[in-house]
C-alpha cells in the first residue's frame, strides 16, 4: 500500500499518472487529503475510482483510538492509531492565540532520558512524514464540528524529531505545501534534546520553526545525571549551535528546564543557568517535573518553581513558568500510552483510556 499523505502535490500527480489515470487528478486528491477526506469521501471523483485507489493506496495513515478530554481547561489528548496497530500521542489545547496541536515523531524514543514516559522501552519505529501529517488532520477532522483547526504545531510529544530528521524536514515542507493545510511554519515548534549536528543542519533548512531545547541542566555534571545524550554533546555545544541557529534564522530559542527536587532545582542552579544564558536571545520555559511512576525522581514545590523563577528574571533571563494544561487527562509525554500498553499487559486493571 503506498502512502500519499507524505507525497508533495507534485508527487501525487506523477503516482497518479503512473497508475493511468490522468494528472488533474493528482491535485484533487492532494486537496482532498490535506481537507482530512479519505477516499470514500473525495466526491468528485467516482465510485470506481476511488474502490481503485482504496486498494492500492492509504490517505490517512492515523485515525483517533481514544480521546479524554480535560474537565480543566478544554485541553484534549489523543491517543492515535497508525496503520500498523502501534500508538502515539497528541495534545490539543485551546488558548487565546488559536488551537495548539503536540504531536509525536516517533513511536517510544531512543534518548533514554530518565524523567521522560516515553523512552522507558526504546524506538519502535520512525513516524513518516505523512503519519506527522496525518496527526494535524485528525485532530481538524476532531474540531470540524466547532469550526476550528490547528493553527499551531509543536514537535514535543514522543520521539526526538532531530533522529527523524529525513521525515521531519519533509513535514514541514508539505506544512506549507499551496494546495494543503498552509500552516506557517513560524507557528512550528520543533523541541531536541540537543543532536548538535542536526541543529546546524537545521539552521541551514532556511526553515522559520521556533527551536526549543530540552536543557534542564545549568552544567554538564547534572545533564549527564538524566540525560544519557549529555555523555555525547556539552552544553557549550549546545549553546554554540544554538547561537548558530539564532543569528541564521533571526529567532530566538526556547530552553526548557524540568524542574526536579534534589537534582536541579536550587538557586545556585537557577544562577548558573542564568549565568551560562546571559546576552543570548533565548527564552525559558519552566516546567515543573511531571513525576512518572517508574522513573523515580522527585517533583517540586509551587514555592520551589517561584524561587528558581525570581533568580533567573533578577539576572534579567527572559522565563516563564509554562502553564500546565490537562494535568488530569495524563497530558505529560508518553504517559497515555505508557497507561495503554501496560493495561493491555494487565498491568494496570483500571487504566480508563
Ligand atoms: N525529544 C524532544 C521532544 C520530546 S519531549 C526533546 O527532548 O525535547 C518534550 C519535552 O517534555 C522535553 O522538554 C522533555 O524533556 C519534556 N519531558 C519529558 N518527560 C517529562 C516529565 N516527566 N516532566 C516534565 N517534562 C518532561
């Protein structure tokens, strides 16, 4: 079964002249896809062939398995089904500027960071770019009823985009392909934990996606504690590539920095990091940890996020503390699916997903 969610329009076109049938029909169903149809549902092309193309092809690789929405804030986690029955994660939320939408990269995660839901078995496989893409449909066939489509995309669910990078690059640019969902990609946030190669390579893509970095260490010594790929790439690499990246783009790059008691979270931490940041056009982004159950490491106290907020605005670091959304949904990365495959295990009787 060939996959045309991940196809330019011009690509389409030159599958559908291959298979005989005439080239118009290439930017049609091209539309059709990127309106979240799938075949059954392109109306004007016939019933025939659409059967045909059912049978050759996939238009849209990810369908919603289970969705809980958050009694909170009106935030929605979805967990996505691909065709090969494996499962990853999105998030909705909804604020003032338009419509959020987090999306996986990959299925589980290879980087091995041990605060993170995700990693906790590995990489099963790489998501396609059409798959990414497919993400952003079903969550617009989702709203369709309220009017509403995903105006904003952030890289941050499972999976590191910069070890998918063929695939990721592709999804930007069919983002805004002229006949698709034309998504500026200065509405794109693209989160790493730090593939200083991939970063140059990035800022060389001539792309305007906002760059986070999965800090949330002041020094190396304390990187290497939670974050195995700290053993590959220092922080002043990190911070070269992301000067790099800031002065090749003119944007300015967000660090977050899970905050988690006993490890990183003290004032002479957030004074280091304040230190290490200062005449860079960065932000920070605050979160407090979102304690997993397997991984052992402590959250914080609202007063501790308080504290470490204040050091950092006195030695003027632009930071904020980013708000939680669907805190009682299992909002945090990898957890949902974590909850589903352990319930399929028996693990977890009354996971409710
Ligand atoms: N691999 C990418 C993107 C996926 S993770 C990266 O590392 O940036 C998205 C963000 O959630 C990262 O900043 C990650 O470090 C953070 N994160 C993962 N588990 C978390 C947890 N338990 N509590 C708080 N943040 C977490």
């Amino acid at each position: 079964m060939t996959e045309l969610t991940g196809m330019t329009c011009e690509e389409l076109t030159a599958w559908v002249k291959e298979q005989g049938y005439p080239a118009f029909r290439g930017k049609q169903i091209f539309r059709w896809i990127h309106q979240g149809a799938d075949f059954d549902g392109m109306t004007n092309l016939s019933k025939n062939l659409r059967e045909e193309l059912a049978q050759r092809a996939v238009a849209q690789p990810v369908s919603i398995r289970t969705q809980r929405r958050s009694e909170l804030d009106g935030t929605v986690k979805f967990l996505y089904e691909l065709k090969d029955g494996n499962c990853v994660e999105g998030v909705l939320m909804r604020y003032k500027y338009g419509v959020s939408l987090c999306i996986s990269t990959q299925v589980g995660c290879r980087m091995g960071c041990r605060f993170c839901a995700s990693t906790l078995e590995g990489r099963v496989r790489d998501l396609t770019a059409g798959e990414m893409l497919g993400e952003i449909l079903c969550a617009n066939r989702f709203m369709a009823p309220e009017g509403e489509k995903v105006s904003h995309v952030v890289l941050m669910g499972s999976g590191e985009p910069l070890d998918n990078y063929d695939n990721v690059i592709r999804f930007l640019h069919l983002l805004r392909e002229e006949e698709g969902i034309r998504l500026s990609l200065r509405n794109v946030s693209l989160s790493t934990c730090g593939i200083v190669p991939k970063m140059y390579a990035l800022a060389e893509e001539n792309l305007p996606v906002t760059l986070c970095v999965s800090l949330h260490a002041p020094n190396d010594e304390i990187r290497r504690m939670t974050m195995p790929v700290a053993n590959t790439w220092s922080i002043d690499e990190i911070l070269k590539a992301c000067r790099y990246y800031i002065r090749k783009t003119g944007r300015r790059v967000i660090f977050e920095y899970a905050l988690s008691g006993g490890i990183n979270a003290g004032e002479e931490q957030a004074r280091e990091l304040a230190g290490r940041l200062r005449g860079m056009q960065c932000h920070v982004n605050l979160i407090p940890l979102n304690v997993v159950e397997e991984r052992g490491m402590k959250g914080v106290t609202e007063e501790n996020v308080r504290r470490f907020l204040k050091v950092l605005q006195e030695e003027n670091i632009s930071a904020t503390r980013r708000r939680e959304m669907g805190d009682d949904i299992e909002g945090a990365c990898g957890q949902l699916r974590r909850k589903t495959i352990n319930a399929a295990r028996g693990e977890l009787a009354d996971a409710e997903v």
